[in-house]
C-alpha cells in the first residue's frame, strides 16, 4: 500500500477570495519533505503531494486543521503550523510514514 503525504500550503483561490502572498513556513515545510523523499523515502512507497489550502479548507477543517503549512498523511492530520511549533519534527514524520509503511 502507498502511503501518501499531502501538504496544504497558504495558496490558493475559493469565490472572490485568492491568496496572493507567500508562506516561509509552507516552503520550508515542502523544501523539508522534498529532501526527505530523495532520501528517507527513496525506493519505498510513498508518494507526496502539494496543494492550496483555500482550495481545500472544508477538507483541512473536518480533520480539525486550519492553519497552513498542515501535513495530512493518509488522510490524517500529522501537523499544523502553530506559533509554539512552528517546524515538523522532521524524525517523527519518518517514523510515522515507516510505521504506515509497516502496518499495510
């Protein structure tokens, strides 16, 4: 089975709303996850996957996730940006994505 981690970033449009601006934090979150699939992850089954969050913000809420950068692996909220924790333990989600990976 794939594991697959998505990564909701402060982008996007819904109705008359657009994000223009950019996130340090979301783009530090994709740099982070980008270096962990050519290296953790290389040659196991995992797939990663970016996508606005304004788009998407009915879906981030009903995982009780609001905040961009959020990180949703198989469906799962794994983690959003908070001011007391503004970085992913980058161990902990290959520990998470490895035991995924285990359990299928």
């Amino acid at each position: 089975m794939t594991v697959k981690i998505t990564q909701y970033k402060w982008a996007g449009k819904w109705g008359p709303f657009r994000i223009t601006n950019k996130c340090e934090e979301c783009n530090l979150a994709t740099s982070t996850i980008q270096s962990m699939m050519e290296k953790e992850f290389k040659g196991k089954d995992v797939e990663f996957e970016i996508k606005p969050w304004l788009n998407h913000w009915f879906y981030c809420m009903l995982r009780l996730a609001w905040h961009p950068p959020i990180i949703i692996v198989n469906g799962r909220k794994f983690y959003q940006f908070s001011h007391k924790e503004p970085l992913f333990d980058r161990k902990k989600l290959e520990d998470h994505v490895l035991r995924e990976l285990r359990n299928s």
